[in-house]
C-alpha cells in the first residue's frame, strides 16, 4: 500500500529532566522490548510496593477491592485498531507504531468480518485507532457502512495525517458523515508536544485542529464534535480532567483561535516505548510505586475493558487496546477468540486478563479512552 510521505523528522533521545522525545520503533530498532514477555519480565521484576495488598499484583489488589474476577459488563464500544502504520513515532506510543510499520494493516476479508459483527452486536460506538487509522485503505468504507446504520463513529487521529496530501478533505467528509474526531496532543504548548512527537508536530497539530474548526467542528455542534486527548510528557499521572479542560481550552484560544468540545486525560501505561523510556532512565519501579500508590478502586467499574471489544488488524478480539498490544488474545469457549467467530454470551462470562499495566488505568481518576473515569 502508499505510505505517507510527509513524516516528521525523527528526534534524538532526551535526559529524563526534559521528558520523553520522538523516536523510531522498537520494531525498527529490533530492540528486545518489542516483545510483550520482555516487557512483562520488566514490569514484573520491578520491587514495587503500595496498593491495598502492598503485593504488586492487580488480580489481588482487585479482590481486596471487592472484585474478586473482573468481567464484562455491556459491549458498547467497538474498537478496530485498523494497523500500526503511523506517520508519527511517538516516545510514549503503546502501540510502537511508525512508517516501517507498513505489514500489519487490516485487510478487506477482515474488515468485512468487522463489519459482520458491528452489525450483529449493534454498539453504540464504533471506535477507529491504529497507528494512524486513516492510513488503512479500507477506513472510509467502514464509516460509510457504519454512518449508514446510525452507528456513531470516533475516529483516533493523531492531526498532522490531516495535512498529508492524502488526506486534505477528511475534515469535511467527517463533517458530513458526523464522525467524532478524536485528536490526540500531548500539550497546548509547543515544547513538550515537539518533545513528545517530533520538532514540528506541535505547528502541524494546530493546522490540522483550525482545519477542523472551519469544517465546523469544536463549537458544540453533537454532529461534529471535536475531542482532544492528552497524556503527561513525563513519569507522572494525569491532572484534573475538568480543570485542565478549561485551561486547554482558555490557551488555545486565546493564543491560536482555536476551538474544542471536550478533553481526555489519559496516564501513561508502562508498556512499549513508554516503558523503554522509563526503563532508560530508571524509572520502572518509581512510576509503578506512583500508579499503585494513587490506586482507586472507584474506577474498577468503570474499566473500559468491561464495556469494550478490542479488535487488532488481523481480526483477533481483545479486552482493550492495552492488552492487544501486549498479545493478550482473549480466550472465549477454551480457543484464541477472532472476530469471525465472535459468541457474545461467552464474551459476557469471560474473565477479562489483567497484568501490572493494568495499575495504570486505576490510578488516580482512572484512565481509559473514554478519559478519566471517576
Ligand atoms: S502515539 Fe499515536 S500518533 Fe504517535 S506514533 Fe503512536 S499511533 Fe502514531
Ligand atoms: S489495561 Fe486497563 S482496560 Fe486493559 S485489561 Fe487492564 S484494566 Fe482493563
């Protein structure tokens, strides 16, 4: 397939004292990290303490919290995560996304399977990530064919693949079709963005969101609802999602005349390149101490793992986006669950799989796509 051409400059490695910067794949690097059982060797050997056991293992601490297994509760939210091709190579991606990433990319029979079972369960979201998820070259038919059923979609853009020539007139064609654009931007300001994403994301990004402003979105329109999403540039968890909301919204615009609907917050999860970056600058098992101590257990039932299915590019069916990456396939009826064979029921009574990452969902307000949950 075409790949966008117009990716940002890659960035050097930073100190811890200046957060984390853009860099290339684990993937590309071929660093052994990549692998999801080194990351969880990494995650696991980290001494931590805290937590209402004070063992450092989640499937306990949610027992002690009144949660002896943690279950589905409604589907709700569909999540196809459409490929790992990215025009960007974030430091914090949990994905380890980027332009090499070109092979793992949803394919037609895939996405009609999709398709099939959006439309048997009938969610009240169809939620598209990736990578960049406009970079699948079925993305618009599965809008199309969702919009066409009443099915609200969120589309999980990363901005700068708004300016790529390929992808100019999405702002109007989502306007059209009432897709939610959900951008993602570490900051309003441009330093920690740049250091995040890569020097020059921050400009773009601003580009992109007055682009959306002028299709109409971000002025409180319920069809064209333009949402933000920021995650901390650092070893720490997220603000206050309502305050910080109004500070966004109050910066950018007054310095850019820049509108948005609303604000995610989102923490970290210590997994992928984030958790490269922590473990680079010997971080691992301070930011795990500080995820457990903010353990809330009013998050558990909002976990957007009881209310989501998680779909990967190759049709396999996860709890979350989190657990995809890691290779956590769901188990339904004793098998490897994929979306062909898709059994609702057993869905229902499944026992949702957990690991450390997971703290970082539960900690403080709780995180999750849909934002801070408590
Ligand atoms: S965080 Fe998003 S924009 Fe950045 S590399 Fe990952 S998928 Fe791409
Ligand atoms: S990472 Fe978060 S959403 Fe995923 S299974 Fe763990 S608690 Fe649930």
């Amino acid at each position: 397939m075409t790949v966008a051409t117009d990716f940002i400059a890659l960035d050097t490695l930073a100190p811890a004292a200046n957060g984390p910067r853009a860099t290339s794949s684990m993937a590309w690097r071929g660093t052994p990290l990549v692998e999801p059982r080194e990351q969880f060797r990494v995650l696991n050997a980290a001494e931590t303490r805290g937590g209402p056991t004070g063992t450092g293992h989640f499937d306990s601490d949610l027992a002690a919290s009144g949660w002896p297994a943690l279950r589905p509760e409604t589907l709700e939210v569909v999540q196809l995560n459409l490929g790992k091709l990215c025009n960007m190579t974030c430091r914090h991606c949990h994905v380890d996304a980027g332009p090499d990433r070109t092979e793992e990319n949803m394919d037609q029979a895939t996405a009609e399977a999709c398709l099939d079972l959006i439309i048997r369960t009938r969610p009240r979201v169809v939620d598209l990530t990736g990578g960049a998820p406009e970079l699948n070259p079925h993305f618009e038919y599965l809008i199309e064919e969702c919009v066409a059923r009443g099915i609200h979609v969120m589309d999980r853009c990363n901005l700068t693949i708004l300016l790529a020539r390929r992808f100019t007139h999405l702002p109007q064609w989502f306007a059209e079709r009432g897709v939610e654009v959900v951008c993602s931007l570490p900051h309003y300001r441009q330093l920690k963005t740049d250091a995040q994403r890569g020097t020059g994301a921050y400009r773009k990004s601003l580009l992109a969101l007055t682009r959306l402003n002028e299709a109409g979105y971000g002025f409180g329109d319920p069809r064209r609802v333009l949402t933000l999403v920021t995650n901390p540039v650092g070893a720490y968890l997220s603000g206050r999602q309502s305050s910080l909301e109004r500070e966004w919204k109050a910066a950018l615009l007054s310095n850019h005349s820049v509108r948005f609907d609303r604000l995610l917050t989102l923490n970290n999860i210590p997994m992928s390149r984030f958790l490269e970056w922590l473990l680079e600058t010997g971080q691992v098992t301070s930011y795990l101490d500080r995820l457990l101590a903010a353990f809330n257990p009013a998050t558990i039932a909002g976990l957007m793992c009881r209310s989501t299915l998680s779909v990967s590019w190759d049709g396999y069916l996860y709890d979350c986006d989190f657990n995809q990456q890691l290779d956590m396939v769901m188990d339904l009826n004793g098998r490897n669950a994929h979306v062909g064979d898709f059994d609702l029921q057993a869905w229902r009574q499944h026992t949702i799989r957990t690991g450390r990452h997971c703290y970082g969902c539960t900690a403080g307000a709780g995180s999750s796509c849909g934002g801070a949950i408590s």
